[in-house]
C-alpha cells in the first residue's frame, strides 16, 4: 500500500496534522495502509459480531432448538463478562510480547474456531444438551474476544495517532452496520422472519469466514517493536490491578463512569420483553433487531468517529444522557394504552437505544486509548475491562432481579444509573487532542 492507501485512507479519515508530525518517520510513514488494515479487519470483527449476537441471534437460535430459557438469561452476561474479567489476569503475559498483533491474531482465530463449532452445534443439535453446548462455545469465544480486546488497542495506539482513531473505529462500526442490515433483511425475506436452526447454522459459519478473513488482514499490519516488559507484578495481577485503580484517580474515574454507561447496553433485552409482554407485532421475528443495530451502526458510526476524536468525554455524556432520556420516554409512553399497544413503540425505542450505544461504545474505546501511552494502555484496557465484567455482573443481577417486578421497574434502574453517569462523565479530564488541559 503506497500512493494508493494514502489517497483512500485521506478519503475517509481527516488526520491531526500535528499529532501525525509528532509520530516516528517509520511509524508516521505506515499510518495510511496501517490506518485501512484495521479499519477492515475491525468491519469484518463488528460483522461476525451481528451474527453473534447474545441479545438477538443466539437467542433467537437457543429457543428455535428448544432448550431451556435459562439458558438463554446467561447468553449475554457470559458473553460479555467473559472477556472481561480474564484482562486483568492476561495483561502480564500481553505486555511481554514486542508485538502485540500476534496476541490479536491469535484471539481472532479462537472466536473463528468457537463460532465454527456454535455453527455446528446449531445444524444438528437439539434440546438442552445442545443450549448448554453453545453456552460453553460462547465461552470460548468470549475469553479468545479478551485476547483480541486487549491487543488491539494496544496496536491502535503504537500504530494511529490521536485524532484518528475514534474515526477508525466509527468506520468499522459503519461497515458492520451495512452487514447488519444486508443481514436482518435476508432473515425478514425468510419465512417473515421465522428462521430455522440450518439457516442460522450457515449464518454463523459465514460469520466464522469473517474472522479468519479479519486475522488475515490484522496479520499484514506493520507494527513497531515494543520492548517486552519485565514481570515486577509483586503480590500477582490482582494487587497490581487494585493498586492501579486505588492510587491512579483519572483511571478510577474513568472506570466509574464506564460503570454507569450501561444503560445502553443493558435496556435494549428488556424492550423486548416488555414489546412482548404488552403483545405488540413491532417487533415480532429476528430481523427487525438485527436492521435496527445495523441502521444504528450506518447513521452513527462515522458520526461518532468524529465527534470522539473531538471531545470522547462529551460523546460518551452525551450519548449516556441520551439513553436515558429514551428510556425515561418510553416508560412513560406504556402508561398510555394507545401507545403502549403501538407497533412502532418498542422498534423505534431500541433503534434509538442502539444509535446512543455506537456513540458510547465508540467514545469509551477512544477515551482509554488516547488517556495512556505505552504498556500503561495495556493495564489501562485489561484492568477496565476486568473491573467492567464484575460491574456488568453486579448490574445485570440487579436490573434481572428487578425485572420479577416487571420490566418496568429494570428500564427506571437503568436509566437512572445513566442520569449518574452523566454528572459523573463531567468531571473526567480531557483526553483528546485540542481538548487536553493536563
């Protein structure tokens, strides 16, 4: 990639001139090619991720084959906190490699690997022997998603400097969108949406191409040797990760309001249910999800690209007060029969749910990345990240309790804990170029 690379990547990124002049020669000289590998791998990581998706496909999947609803109430808190917690743990062994790619590759070929064999489970399981199956490959692929989560910011920062990065994952979730939605409109062309398991079989073995595709593009990435850091973890990860967040205030911080964000994440479930709690057809079939985060990733993706390279403090506030609003409006909206039997209520709720968590998801990504350099990154993303699953836990058991009360009463928590996490979010420093004041 030469003249080429850097007249398509000048196409879609606009760079910071002078955070580009402060890069090394060699690096600053890579930034082009380096800057569409990654937007091309991380499109094809975000397109498997529309097919796996706990929250929709998945479950729609553990149902068709008749296992237990149990089942399906784990999906997305072993998804989610599953490549979570281990971050902590692994970040020792991460910082030890000069190339932090290898670790990404390596994560990216284990989620190839369990969505392969989710693939296969689907196209001839059946009943509770197969839910728990795919319960343990979703496992799987959440602890080889910890390696790549942790690598690829890593990558990210040696390789792009500030002021492209949020641009670069807004692209990504983009990309991902147009699959998401080329995606939900097939499922709708099959059957009004009723898809059987040998259909999501194939759907979740093209999804397991993607990422093998994704790692082959990651592979060509040309990243600087780090030095490899010695092992000083005195008293283990776990003392190391609870002096980090106890003596360094704006990462504390930051963990905190990343704790409060999760409105976004956690409400759109609970619409579900509450759309088929009140017996409206808005939502019926599994298409109708997938566009809606697919259409969310086209309208917001590059949007918040951009805006989380100006301010991703901002973005991530605002994105949070967004959700909650949203949230706030619709419960207040079922205490009206008519709009409560709306068909379009609970559709544009999620959709507008899903539009506010790209930004905010986009922001926190570029807020940890841009707040440290070096292994400090490292430790920044896996100590988050493993502080996060615990969070996510804690949360989740709450709203699910909460949720035997109606789902109701789990949408007002939520969106309460966002209406904190928008005070908190304005005492966060500055990060992003033009903004920082430290």
């Amino acid at each position: 990639m030469g003249q080429a690379a850097t007249k398509i990547y000048g196409r879609m990124v606009k760079p910071d001139l002078d955070a580009l002049a402060r890069l090394p020669e060699d690096v600053r000289r890579n930034v082009p090619g380096n800057g569409l590998r990654l937007i091309v791998a991380h499109a094809l990581q975000n397109a498997g991720d529309q097919v796996v998706n706990a929250s929709t496909v998945l479950a729609w999947l553990v149902a068709s084959i008749g296992a237990p609803s149990w089942i399906i109430g784990l999906l997305v808190p072993v998804r989610e906190s599953g490549s979570m917690l281990p971050q902590a743990a692994l970040a020792p062994w991460v910082r030890s490699h000069r190339q932090r790619k290898r670790i990404w590759i390596m994560g990216a070929a284990g989620q190839a690997a369990a969505v392969a064999a989710m693939a296969f489970t689907a196209a001839v399981g059946t009943g509770t022997a197969a839910g728990v199956a795919i319960l343990f490959e979703v496992a799987c692929f959440a602890l080889a998603r910890a390696l790549s989560s942790i690598a690829s910011k890593d990558v990210q920062g040696r390789t792009i400097p500030p002021g492209q990065r949020g641009q670069i994952n807004g692209i990504a979730a983009f990309a991902s969108g147009v699959v998401a939605v080329t995606v939900g409109l097939g499922i709708r062309l099959i059957g009004g949406g009723d898809v059987d398991p040998a259909a999501l079989a194939a759907l979740l073995a093209s999804a397991a191409l993607a990422w093998v595709a994704a790692l082959m593009v990651f592979a060509r990435v040309k990243e600087p040797d780090g030095f490899p850091a010695e092992n000083n973890d005195d008293g283990g990860w776990l003392a190391r990760s609870w002096s980090l967040l106890r003596e360094d205030k704006p990462f504390r911080r930051f963990v905190g309001v990343r704790g409060l964000l999760l409105v976004s994440a956690l409400s759109p479930p609970f619409i579900v249910a509450m759309a088929e709690e009140r017996g409206s057809g808005g939502l019926s079939g599994l298409g109708p999800f997938v566009i809606a985060s697919g259409l969310a990733g086209i309208l917001g993706g590059r949007l918040a690209g951009r805006l989380a390279d100006r301010s991703s403090k901002n973005l991530m506030m605002w994105g949070c007060a967004a959700s909650s609003l949203v949230v706030f409006a619709l419960v207040a909206a079922t205490a009206i029969p008519a709009a409560a039997a709306s068909s379009w209520l609970y559709p544009a709720a999620f959709f507008l749910l899903a539009l506010n968590h790209v930004g905010v998801r986009v922001a926190r990504k570029t807020y940890v990345v841009d707040m440290a350099t070096g292994d400090q990154r490292t430790e920044y993303v896996a100590v988050s990240n493993t502080a996060m699953g615990v969070l996510l836990l804690v949360t989740g058991g709450i709203s699910s309790a909460l949720a035997q009360l109606g789902t109701g009463a789990a949408l007002l928590f939520l969106a309460a804990l966002g209406s904190v996490g928008v005070v908190a979010a304005r005492f966060l420093p500055e990060v992003s170029p033009g903004k920082h004041t430290g």
